[in-house]
C-alpha cells in the first residue's frame, strides 16, 4: 500500500467519524426542537388558564364590592401578560425556525464535503490506475526481452557478452539466432 492510499484511507476514516458526530448532533437538535415544540402549546395554555381562573376570581370581589377601577387595571395587565406570551411564542419560534435553517446548512455542507471527498478518491484511484497500467507496459518489453534471454544460450565472457548462434537458422539481417539452451 503506498502513501496516497494511506491517505485515502485515512481521509476516508476521518470523514466517517465528522458524519457520524454530525448525525447525532442533528438527532440531538431534532429531539430538543421537537421537545420544546411540544412544550410551548403546553405552557402557554397553563399560563393563560391560571390568567383566567386569577382574573374570574379577582371581578367576582371587584364585582361584589363594587370596585370598577382595580378590575380595569387587572383587565390592563391581563393583556400586557397576554402580549409578553405572544411575543415569547413569536421568539420562540423564531429560534426554531434559525435552528431548523442552521440544521439544513449543516447537511448540505456535509453532503458537499462528503461528495468531494468522493471525487478526490476517484480522481486518485484513476490517476493510480494510469499511472500502474503504464508502469505495467513499460515494464512488459524489459520482461520479454528478459525472457528470450534467459532462453538462449548466452553468457559473459569476461566483460563481453557471448551466445552459441545457430548458423542454420535464417537470419535477420547481420544478425543470426541464438541457439535455445
């Protein structure tokens, strides 16, 4: 195995592990949206139904002792509370709504890197492909030549090469075939 496949690999391995924490911080992220959406209907509901069993009790003693002035301030504060809860919920979901946005920019992020990383493999691998099958053909001609050599009858004699030639062959040129061991 060489370096760059070392680094593939390695690449590879370290892009599994980023989705992976990615996955569940967005399982994490949908749990709590989901949470908290199933909570605010809740607690606005509580909160209102306390505003009103307050406000029924408080004009039934305003009524009954005739006091008109502190139900209109109750009545006055029951709609600022009303309006501090609409704007909560307003907050609310607009965090939800940034959360649900950031949740889709994460995923595509991770698909872009996830589809170029891919490419970056593929690019290599058919670059180490070319690369190998050209070494292959380069080293193909040395082989067959390192072959008929090895099948002749051929020797060093001292710094010069020698072969037993077969004279009864034809020839090929000035030069004539060395006889087979």
């Amino acid at each position: 195995m060489d370096i760059n496949q070392e680094n593939a690999l390695t690449l590879v391995s370290k892009l599994a592990a980023v989705v992976e924490q990615f996955d569940l911080r967005c399982e994490q992220t949908s749990r709590d949206i989901r949470q908290l959406a199933q909570q605010v209907p809740m607690a606005i509901q509580r909160s209102a139904d306390e505003q009103f069993k307050q406000l029924t009790a408080d004009i039934a003693r305003n009524v009954q002792g005739g006091v008109e002035q502190p139900v209109q301030a109750y009545e006055q504060r029951l709609r600022e509370a009303g309006q501090q809860l609409q704007h909560a919920s307003i907050a609310l979901a607009s965090q939800l709504q940034q959360a649900k946005a950031l949740h889709k920019q994460l995923a595509w992020k991770v698909a872009g890197i996830t589809l170029g990383s891919l490419a970056l493999l593929w690019g290599a691998g058919i670059w180490l492909s070319k690369h190998y099958y050209d070494e292959i053909r380069a080293n193909q001609v040395s082989a067959e030549l390192l072959k008929a050599y090895n099948e002749s009858d051929v020797t060093l004699c001292g710094k010069q090469l020698c072969a037993k030639v077969d004279t009864k062959d034809k020839r090929h040129g000035e030069y004539l075939p060395v006889r087979p061991r």
